[in-house]
C-alpha cells in the first residue's frame, strides 16, 4: 500500500530504521533483521533510494580475516529530512508510527 | 544445505555479471552480507534474495525472452524453408539464405551496439525491433513458400539460373532493414524516440490500407465481376495514401521535435518519412507475398489474379491464357513478387525519406524554436570550432 508520501510501507519501514540511529552505518542484514524484509526486498529498497540521495552506501574501512568487506548504509541529511517527513504523515493500520513499530520488532528480535 | 548454498551463491555471481557496474556493486554487497546471515535455511534465503534482485535488475528475463523468441523464429522459418520436392532447385538457395540471415539477424545487435548503443529506452523502441524482427521472419517465411513451388516440377515457371543472384539480393535488403532499425532504435541514434514511432505506425497502417487496396488485398476475396474502374481508383487511392504518409509524419516528427535546433528539426522529418516508408513496404511485402503463397491453393483467388494481376503487371508480359491453375498463379505471382515487391522494399523507404524531408524543411521554415528540456532528445551536432582572427599588426 502507498502512503501519501510516494513511499511503500516496507520503504518506510526501512527510512524508519534507519531514523532510528541515524549517524551510525548500519549493515544490510541488520536492517534486514529489525524492518523483517528478506533481502531481495530489502535491496531494492536500498537501491532506489541511493539513487534518489536518500542513502549513501560505503564498504567497510578495514579488511576482516576470513571474511569479505561488508557494505555499510545510512540516511543523508536530505534522506533524514525526507524520512522525517514521510514517518510523521504514514499512520499504521493500527495508529501505530513506523517508527515504533520498528522499535516493536526491534524488541520481539533481541527476546 | 551447505552444498545448495553454494549453488546459490554461484547463481548469484553468474548474472552479476550482466549488470553495468552501477548495480553490480550491490549484487556484490548482498553476496558479502551472506557471511552474516546465519547459516541453513536462512542463509540459502537470502541467496535467493539476491538472485532474484539481480535477475530483474539485468533484465534477464526480458533478454531471455527475446532470445527464446528469435531462436524459436529462426527454427520455424528454417524448418519451413528446409524441405521441398525433390529436383527442385530453389531448395538448397532457400536453405543458405534462411542460415544466413538468422547469422546476420543474430549478430547485427552487436554491431550496431558497437556504433549507437543499446537500445533506447522505452516501450516504443523495443516494439518497433519486436515487430521488425518478426515481419522479416515472416517474409522470409512466405517468399520461401512461394519460391519452392514456383521452381517446382511440374511448374516450373522461373529461371532458376538466377535463383542465387535474387536470393542474395533479397538478403542484402533484408540486412539492411535490419541495420537500419536497430540503429534508428537505438540509444545514441539520431532520430528521437518519437520520430520513429510516429514514422513506424503510419508506414505499418498505410502499409495495410495499401494492401487491402491493392492488387492482392480485399478485393481478391470477391467473387464475381468487379468494374475495372471501381478498382483503378482504390488502387490510385493507395497510391496517393502511400505519398501523403511519408509527408504527414514528416512534418508531425518536425513540429513534435520543436525544442530542437533548426537544422536538427528538418531531419526528423526526413527519418520519419524514411520510417514511414520502410514500415509501409516491409507490410505490404509480408502480406502480399504470403496472399501470392495461398495462391495456389483457392481457385476463386486463381481466377481474380489471372484477370487483375495480368492488368496491373504488364511490364511483366506473362500473363498468358489459363494453362493450369497452379501455373498461372505462379506465373503471375513470381513474377509480380521478384518485380514489385523487392522494388518497392528498395525503392519505398527512400521516397519516404525525401517526401519527409522536403515536409520536414517546409514545417521547420515555419516555426521557431521552443526552449529544450534538459537531457531531453537524441544528441546533438557539435559545433563547428570558432575560428581566430588575428588582427593584421598596424
């Protein structure tokens, strides 16, 4: 369903994750974990909105043993500012905000 | 589990490959993220994800599917072209020419790759290669029908010493049709989207009208006397149509390219009646050729091209009384298709590329330029380098 601000629910979902610490770089399946998108929906999300500027996207600065580089994301100022507006215009089906009902997940997955 | 996790993630590496680079880069994110993911089911989830993300990212299955349906035309247009009645000598021409054009079909994308891009993008670019594709197939289709009986036993009613030369000359015209579409159609052409579907959709519906007017169309399916002047002004009408369209669409493709510089202008003008033209002829060729193909098979038919198609081709001085049915299909037949058809596949396309221009120059004389849209249109002309000049020392 798309709200009145030109976003799905899972792309609201995703900027209202991302709302949450938004200075911090955040990991692909972290988001993943706490919006409970599978990455091929999560992805494209991603996607459209790095091209739009809403997120930028960098690799991980240090080389891991035993592992490759991971890409990291986060919301651009403008991305912030876009993210904020669009949350406080998105009620839930149950008056719930976006950002709250990432808080929700956020504390079924830590239990 | 494991094992099938790493088939997922092989499938994952082999269409990132497919994918400019711009995307290739999450592709390659997604596939590092995996290490994180807990392994088993999960894990084997997200690979997945991540096939899919870059399946409709490549387009792959567009790109499949215009694949399956080239290879599957190619098939069928080599099948039908493959067998014959034995000693007829139109068979092995018919064989070469069917392989030969799928080769040339085949690797023309490449070559105009190389030259112009990609395809634009779009609905409109894609229909017209789509449709361009097929008509020529299907030309193809039916001219072999027609060729395999006409040098048949016991017809037998053309040279097929020149056999080679017109099946070469055939496939020259249909390369470069082929050439000409992918490269109007593509992203660095200089012919904007707009101009070829205008050009493409008159040409197609002029190209049916012509047809349904003409020797081979409608009025074949009536039985019975038909004036003689009744049917000369249908075809003088088709005739006028065929000269107008090329005209309309070159000073719609003209006004509709308005924001463009002058010069540029008059062009689309030209490249919509060159459009108009091809489209037309390339209808016209495919729905004739496949009318003279029924030909032997529908006496009613039979008798209506012995009287008309003797009246319209005299030029072709065959038309002699009723020896058989199937003779006298084919002898009109042939003959009207080797003389008309593949001249009006050559001829057409440059009289609409000159009608258009000239509709082209007359429209762009009479308007001004609009203000351009940025990063709208094909690309432009460079300009000429500005000259110094120096001042001569006092």
């Amino acid at each position: 369903m798309a709200y009145r601000s030109g976003f799905s629910a899972q792309t609201l979902a995703v900027l209202a994750d991302l709302c949450g610490t938004p200075s911090r770089w955040r990991h692909g399946y972290g988001i993943a974990r706490d919006t409970g998108l599978k990455s091929g929906t999560l992805y494209p999300i991603l996607i459209r909105l790095a091209d739009r500027g809403l997120v930028e996207a960098r690799w991980e600065d240090e080389q891991p043993a035993g592992r490759p580089q991971r890409h990291l994301y986060r919301l651009t100022p403008h991305g912030l500012a876009a993210a904020a507006a669009a949350l406080a215009q998105a009620p839930s089906t149950d008056g719930t905000p976006a950002s709250d009902r990432v808080q929700g997940r956020r504390r079924v997955a830590a239990g | 589990m494991s094992w099938l996790t790493g088939v997922m993630a092989a499938l994952l590496r082999c269409p990132a490959g497919l994918l400019p680079a711009n995307r290739r880069v999450w592709a390659d994110a997604l596939l590092a993220e995996a290490g994180a993911v807990p392994a088993g089911r999960h894990r084997l989830a997200w690979l997945a994800g991540g096939v899919r993300l870059t399946v409709r990212e490549a387009a792959l299955a567009r790109r499949l599917t215009y694949a399956l349906a080239f290879a599957a035309a190619a098939a069928g247009t080599a099948w039908s072209a493959w067998s014959g009645p034995a000693g007829d000598p139109a068979i092995v021409p018919n064989r070469v020419g069917v392989i030969a054009l799928a080769v040339i079909l085949a690797g023309l994308p490449w070559a105009i790759r190389r030259a112009r891009g990609p395809a634009a993008g779009g609905r409109a670019a894609r229909l017209v290669r789509t449709g361009g594709y097929a008509a020529l197939f299907a030309l193809v289709l039916v001219r072999t029908a027609v060729e395999r009986v006409a040098y048949a036993p016991p017809n037998n009613v053309a040279d097929s010493s020149g056999a080679w030369m017109r099946g070469g000359l055939f496939l020259a015209v249909m390369a470069g049709y082929a050439a000409g579409m992918l490269a109007l159609t593509a992203r660095r052409s200089r012919a904007a989207p707009a101009t070829v579907a205008i050009g493409t959709a008159t040409g197609a519906a002029v190209g049916v009208l012509a047809y349904a007017l003409g020797p081979l169309g409608f009025p074949l399916r009536f039985t019975g006397p038909w004036p003689a002047g009744f049917y000369d002004a249908a075809l003088a009408l088709g005739v006028l149509l065929a000269l107008a369209a090329p005209v309309a669409a070159g000073l719609a493709a003209t006004r509709r390219a308005g924001s463009l510089p002058a010069g540029f202008r008059a062009g689309q003008g030209a490249k919509a009646g060159l459009c108009t033209g091809a489209a037309a002829a390339l209808v016209v060729a495919v729905l004739s050729t496949a009318t003279i193909a029924l030909l032997p098979y529908d006496t009613g038919l039979q008798h209506w091209a012995a009287i008309h198609i003797g009246h319209w081709t005299p030029a072709v001085g065959q038309w002699t009384p009723i020896l058989g049915p199937t003779r006298l299909g084919y002898v009109a037949g042939n003959s009207a298709f080797a003389a008309g058809y593949l001249v009006v596949l050559l001829v057409s396309p440059l009289l609409g590329c000159a009608f258009g221009a000239v509709a082209g120059l007359a429209a762009d004389g009479s308007q001004p330029p609009r203000p351009r849209p940025r990063g709208s249109g094909p690309p432009l002309p460079r300009p000429a380098p500005a000259t110094s000049r120096l001042r001569p020392p006092p």
